[in-house]
C-alpha cells in the first residue's frame, strides 16, 4: 500500500477543525480553577448542546468502528451486533431511574453519593472498576482510530494507536467540559454526512454484490446458535445495564441546567445511538458483500484478522478518492474527539474522589486542577498500552462494561433505592461479584476460568449467562448484609463498639466537613452537630437520608429549590422531596 494523501489531507483538516472549535470552546472557561466549572462546565449546558454531547458519549470510533466490524466478521453478523440497541436502552434507563435523582441533588461525579453515604475510602473503593471502565473505553476509542491511521498512512497499528493517544491527551488538556461538548456537536455532524456520502458509492463498486438478507453463518446478518443462547442474553444485559454507572454518562446528566433536561437528552439521545448506527450497520454488510481480491486491496481482510479495519478499508478502496475524503476525515475527527471524554472523566474521578477527598482534604482548586492534568496522562498511557495489547475492537467494548455491570451497576442502584444500605453491605457485595467475575475468567485477558458455572464447556467456555449471575448476586449481598445488620446494631443485639467501620451506630464524634461543596450538605452538616436526646450518639451525615427524610429526622427547614436556570446544583424540582425510597 501507499500513502493515501487524500486522506491524510481530510485527517488534518478534520483535526483543525475540531481542535479548532475545542479552543473556541475553551474561552468560555478562561481563566477560571473552579474544579466544578472545567468538570461540569458551570451545570449550564443547554438542551441543544446536551442532546449532542448526550449522544456522542456513545457515538464515537469505538462506536462505529466496532458495530461494522460485528456485522462483518463471520463469526458474528448482525445478530450479534448488541451494542447499537443495548446503549439505548442503557440510556431510556438511566433516564428513567437515575439522571432526575443525581442531578437534582447536585453532585459533581457519579462517586459523590458512595462517598456521602458509605465514607471517602469505600469511594475511593468502588473508583477502581469506574477507572477500569473507562480506560477499557478510551482503549477502544485509540484502537479504532489506530485502525483507522495505519489503513491511511500505511504504517504499523502500534505506532498509529501511540500517535493517536498523545493527540487525545494533547486535546483533552485544552479544556475542560466546554471544550468536550462543542466538539461533541461538530463530530456528529461529521459522522452523519461522512459516513451516509459515502454508502451510495461504496453499493455501486463492481465488486460490491446486492446485499443479501439471509441469516447464514458467512453472511453479514449471522446466524442464531441456541449453544450461544445464555451467552447473548448475559452480554445484551451487560450493555443494557453495565452502560448506565459511567461517569461520561453522569458527568452530561450533571452538568444540564436542570433534571428535567438530564432526562429528556438521555431519551432523545437513546434514539440517536439507533439511528447513528445505521451506517455502520450498512457499511458492514457491504464489507462482507465484496470481493476483496478484485479491490486495490487485494485480499479478504476476515481471512488475514484484519476485520477491525474493514470500515476504514470500505471507505477507502470502494469509494472514489473524493468521497473517502470526507469519511476518512470524519471517522478520524470523531474518534478524537471522543477520546478526550473519557480521559477527562476518569481524571475528573481521581482528582475529586480519591486525591480530594481521601488523601488531601484542604487541597486548593488549583491543586486539583494540576492533580487532574497528570492524571490525564496516566489514564492515556493505561489506555494505549490495552489498545495495542488486545486486537478486537468490539471485545474491548464488551471489557468496558464488564467491572462496571457487575460491580458498580448494583452499588449505584442500591446506593439511590436503598436507604438502609450501608459500607458492611457495600464492601461484601463489591468483593462478592468482583470473585465471581474474575472466577468466570476473560479469553481476552487470557485469564482461565477459575470457576466452572453450569453448561460450561472445554471448547466453547463459559455458556452459562455467569457476568448476570455475579451481579445479581453481588446485589442480594448488599441487601442481604446491610439490613440484617442495621437490625442487630440498632436494636442493641450486637454492641455498638463491634461496629468496627463506624458504619451503622458507633459514628465518629466529629463530622466530616469535607463534603460541604456539594449543596445540602450544609444541612447534613447541621444535623451531625445535633445531639440527640440522651444516650444517643451524634448522627452520622453519611447515614442520613435526603430530601424529606431530613426534614423528618432533624426538623431542619431546606431552603426551597433553585429554578432551572441557575448554574447552582439543583437540590429538587418542587418545593417539596417527597420521602421514597430513592432517596438517599
């Protein structure tokens, strides 16, 4: 191969362009070390910009790249292309079950309400799967655009993810969440006219064959295999609930100016994801409808494992020169400016709730700030080194949601529906499920499994759906646990000195001040320095429910909420918080 000039022309191009409008963007927070202000971009992003941004959190090279490659390699097909549908379901719900109740009590990461409830260590904790996903996402992410790099300039993948990855972080430093969301806008305008100019050309190529729609195991829809039942059932449900806990996902719900935008953005963009993975989809199908030896090409990509390229190679050899131009570009664009998402979500995690809040309590805005640009490097070292380790694309996607599906969906459910939750229950759960995963073993990893579940097999491996049966189980534990406990220690059954983790009734004599920058703490903060009548120990503010449930317990008068348009965390979205049992 040579180098196409082409498109390294529409790379650079597409690459001013976004860096570009990420600088554009950056004014906005000049001269600004508020922490919230780069994380959450001030909580003012509009409903335009946050359906835009809602959406490519989602909608980006891993994205595209990985859904052609499902639908084209043979070994899949469109039956297995699970992630396009299981994301926007994974949205529809987060909408539904957690965006109103994280947003309308201003917290600045998805973290916040572990270490509010459960204490900053157990936090600290349940960062390490939330890291995990997210390095395992921005992996994809430099994977697919390494993929993409090394089919344009003819150079070696290693070299082109290494590139790829110093622009990423290179982009991500410019600026905070502004920087993210305006980017966000102009790399789905360029996905959606890239990539649908460039499908009418590519179906007309001589080589290209009429699509054909019959499910058979070398066609690009696939073919159903009742061996594999319980396997896809355990990977739709993993995409469907494992892509709700990420903070690329809260950090847009927390940063819209209301709950009621958080919401409507998360449906909206739920439909996006669909409609955003129709050319994908179609790009595939003609991939594994061409006859690549007649290409420029010159060989069939599936036979040479080469089928995380087959995008980058549709839009290069079967369309005209001109054409590959703006999908090339595209794709590339894209991919870059989804990688700084994720960097700048996991970095956003570290500096606040583990540099902040476990170790340097009075660090100063500006501390944090530096303490979030190293740690942007950190995670794209992290994240180049899996990209150049694991090959398939579409297999990192499913590593993304792995830890966090198992781990952390159950904690965020219980942490927000179940008030009488606690760090026992928290901390056996998490060790429970993390066992039972990692006892399920990871071809990709090459970890054997440690753990026989039922229906496994030698040669097909694990076919019982066990990632679904270690969070249900790390669930029941939480419950199972928490309650039982908080019973016993409560009704003096266990001594209040045996609660070791001062989790339940033996609180610490002073309250932890280090919380007050999330609003309503201040009230939390009230209610620790209240005596209770005599006898009784000081209550803990990590143990106190929100909303109407403080008012009950402390007879504390919340000020009423802030309206919609205010940057300030929203604390409700009517006078009163009815008490339910999501409140925390």
């Amino acid at each position: 191969m040579t180098v196409n000039v082409v498109g390294l022309v529409a790379i650079i191009i597409f690459y001013l362009l976004i860096l570009g409008v990420g600088l554009w963007a950056s004014r906005k927070s000049k001269g600004k070390t508020d922490c919230e202000e780069i994380m959450l971009a001030g909580r003012n992003i509009g409903l335009a910009v946050g359906i835009f941004t809602m959406t490519a959190t989602w909608v980006g090279g891993g994205y595209i790249n990985g859904t052609a490659e499902a639908v084209y390699n043979p070994d899949y097909g469109l039956v297995w292309a699970q992630a396009p549908w299981g994301y926007a379901l994974s949205l529809v719900l987060g909408g539904l079950l957690f965006a109103k109740q994280m947003r309308s009590q201003g917290y600045v990461t998805m973290l916040d309400p572990f270490q509010l409830k459960y204490g900053e260590r157990m936090g600290g904790l349940l960062f390490i799967p939330a890291l995990l996903g997210e390095v395992f996402w921005t992996a994809a992410i430099l994977s697919a655009l390494g993929a993409t790099l090394s089919v344009i300039l003819d150079i070696r993948m290693e070299i082109s993810i290494i590139v790829s990855a110093c622009i990423a972080v290179f982009y991500t430093l410019i600026g905070g969440l502004y920087s993210v969301a305006y980017t966000d806008v102009v790399q789905l305008i360029c996905i959606f006219i890239g990539l649908w100019i460039c499908i009418p050309f590519a179906l007309l190529d001589d080589a290209v064959e009429p699509l054909s729609f019959s499910a058979t195991p070398s066609g690009w829809v696939g073919e159903w295999d009742p061996l594999y039942a319980g396997v896809w059932i355990d990977y739709a449900l993993l995409l469907t609930f494992g892509g709700i806990p990420w903070q690329v996902y809260f950090q847009r719900v927390l940063s819209s100016s209301s709950a009621w935008n958080a919401q409507i953005l998360s449906f909206i963009a739920a439909a996006g994801c669909i409609f955003m993975a129709i050319p994908s989809v179609l790009i595939g199908a003609i991939g594994s409808s061409t006859r690549w030896n007649e290409t420029d090409y010159g060989r069939d990509p599936a036979e040479h494992e080469e089928t995380e390229l087959i995008l980058p190679l549709v839009l290069q050899y079967l369309t005209p020169a001109a054409v590959s131009f703006f999908g090339l570009g595209a794709v590339s664009a894209a991919v870059m400016s989804s990688a700084d998402s994720s960097v700048l979500s996991a970095s956003s995690m570290f500096a606040r709730n583990v540099y902040k809040l476990v170790f340097r309590q009075q660090a100063s805005e500006r501390e944090i700030l530096w303490v979030m640009r190293l740690a942007i490097f950190i995670v794209g070292a992290l994240a180049t080194v899996l990209a150049i380790t694991i090959k398939t694309i579409y297999g990192l996607w499913y590593l993304c949601s792995d830890l966090v599906y198992v781990i952390l969906f159950p904690q965020l459910f219980c942490v927000v529906y179940f008030s009488g939750c606690n760090l026992y229950g928290s901390l056996c759960g998490y060790i429970i499920g993390f066992i039972l995963r990692l006892g399920g073993g990871e071809p990709l990893l090459s970890l054997p499994p440690l753990i026989e579940y039922p229906l496994f097999d030698k040669e097909h491996g694990q076919l019982f759906p066990f990632r679904t049966f270690s969070m249900c189980v790390s669930f029941a534990t939480i419950i199972c646990v928490s309650y039982p406990l908080k019973f016993l220690f409560e009704n003096d059954y266990i001594p209040k000195n045996f609660d070791f983790f001062q989790a339940i009734v033996n609180f610490p004599e002073r309250p932890r001040e280090k919380y007050l920058d999330i609003e309503g703490d201040i009230a939390l903060q009230k209610v620790s320095q209240q005596k209770g009548p005599p006898g009784s120990e000081l209550v803990n503010p990590f143990s106190v429910d929100y909303g109407a449930a403080r008012t009950e317990l402390t007879g504390l008068v919340l000020p009423p909420p802030k309206t919609s348009d205010s940057k300030e965390p929203l604390k409700a979205d009517t006078p009163e918080s009815p008490s339910t049992a999501s409140d925390l």
